[in-house]
C-alpha cells in the first residue's frame, strides 16, 4: 500500500534531496528534542504535508499511523505500570496485597516518549508515501554511500514483493483446501507454509539472479535517475521550518 500511494502523490515530483534532508533533520530534531510541543508541531506538520500537500487519503494515513502506534502503546504500558506493595501518586488499583500502580513521573515520561516516537514514525511516512525507493536510492549515491549498501536495499526492496506474492498464493492455496479450519491444521498448515515459502523465494531469487547475469549484470544495479531540481522555495521553507522547530525545542528546554 505504500508504493501505491507514493505513486499517487502530489509530492512525488519535488527533489528527493529536499524531502529527504526535510525529514531526517525533523526526525534529529524531535528525538533529541523529546518534548510535547515539538511532537506537536511535528506530527501535525507531516500530516498536513502528507495528507493535504500530497494528497494523500486520510483514512489510509490514519491505518499505518495505527501500526506503530499500537507497539507504543504496549511498550508505554510497561513504562507507567507497576506492581508494588505501595501505591504510588498517579493511579493504584489494588490486587490483594499488592497494586498495579504508576507515579506521575512515569506518566509524563512515557507520554514524552510515545509523542517523540510518533512524531518521529510520521516522519519517515513522510518521505516513504512521498518519495520512491528509486529517488530515495539516487540521494544515498549522491551522497557517495557504499554501492554495496544501495544494491542491497534495492534487491531487498524487490524480494519483500516477492516473498509477498509467494506467501498470498501459498494462503489462498490453504484456504481453498480448508487448511485453517480449526487451531491444529492451521498450526500444521503454517508451518508447511514457511517450509514451501523458503524453498519457492530461494528458486525465485535463483531465477532473478539467473536473469540479471543474462542482462549482463556486473554488481551495479543502474536505475534512470528522474531530473527533479530543487526549486528555491521549497529550500527556503525547509531552512525555515527546521530553524523554527529548534526555537521550540530551546524554548522547552528553558521552561
């Protein structure tokens, strides 16, 4: 779904430098920053880039923002609860002789760390919905970055469609001949799963590879690079913003 999306938006033909440099210095800023105005103005700002800038349906922006959202809510969880004998100053529900109890500091720091960590999700959303892995690629080797390291995102990228397609035409197989049709045959029939998914991705990574040594591949994958200049207002917003955002991230730190 992200792919998909990325292809629909409106932000798709601005320079990738820019975005990328948008969202990795936003992304520095909000994790050192860990405060709720930065967050704040963090996650609304990507949004509203995401969503009205590019266009983006909110609906579909609002379930990937569910994905993470729910690991941090389990892991904030760990951070405000506690069993104890005490009851502590936040909230104390009481389990015979002991609480499930939680301090306000433990509160507070993990509604620091929830927003940070959401902000901060929002962030590569930003640049993953709006810039493909191609421009995102031809900014890592601009920035003289291994070519080692490029091929392997790149052949990586391609092998999570395929393992993809393997595993959705394994399931439909299973569920045609009723493989899920209680607890034990499905835990029978995953397994089996995993087994033929392995094998049938290890032939098919064969195969590709087969196919990239007879089009003559010699361990540079070349991809048509897009002209996408930076245009000067959009540079000029970028510096803004970031200034702006590390006034706010100063401004909480004093008060």
């Amino acid at each position: 779904m992200i792919d998909s999306l990325c292809c629909r938006s409106r932000l798709r033909d601005k320079n990738a430098g820019v975005k990328s440099a948008f969202a990795l210095i936003t992304l520095v800023i909000c994790i050192a920053a860990r405060s709720f105005p930065v967050s704040a103005v963090v996650f609304v700002t990507n949004g509203v880039l995401t969503v009205w800038k590019g266009k983006i349906p909110a609906s579909s922006y609002v379930r990937l923002l569910l994905v993470p959202a729910a690991f941090l809510l389990a892991g904030m969880a760990v951070i405000i609860v506690n069993i104890s004998d005490v009851p502590m100053d936040a909230f104390a529900i009481p389990a015979g002789r002991w609480y499930l109890t939680g301090s306000r500091h433990a509160v507070l720091e993990a509604l620091e760390l929830g927003g940070a960590a959401m902000a901060s999700v929002t962030c590569l959303y930003f640049l993953a919905l709006n810039t493909s892995v191609t421009d995102i690629l031809g900014v890592l080797r601009a920035l003289h970055c291994p070519s080692l390291l490029t091929e392997l995102m790149m052949l990586i990228y391609r092998f999570i469609f395929l393992l993809m397609e393997t595993a959705s035409a394994l399931m439909t197989a299973q569920e045609a001949r009723l493989g899920n049709r209680n607890l034990r045959t499905g835990l029978r029939s995953f397994g089996m799963m995993g087994t033929a998914l392995f094998l049938r991705s290890l032939k098919r990574a064969n195969a590709l590879y087969d196919a990239m040594e007879a089009r003559c591949y010699d361990g540079e994958i070349r991809v048509l690079a897009r002209k996408q200049p930076a245009e000067a207002g959009d540079i000029l917003l970028t510096v803004l913003f970031e200034a702006a955002l590390t006034g706010v991230m100063i401004w909480s730190r004093i008060r």
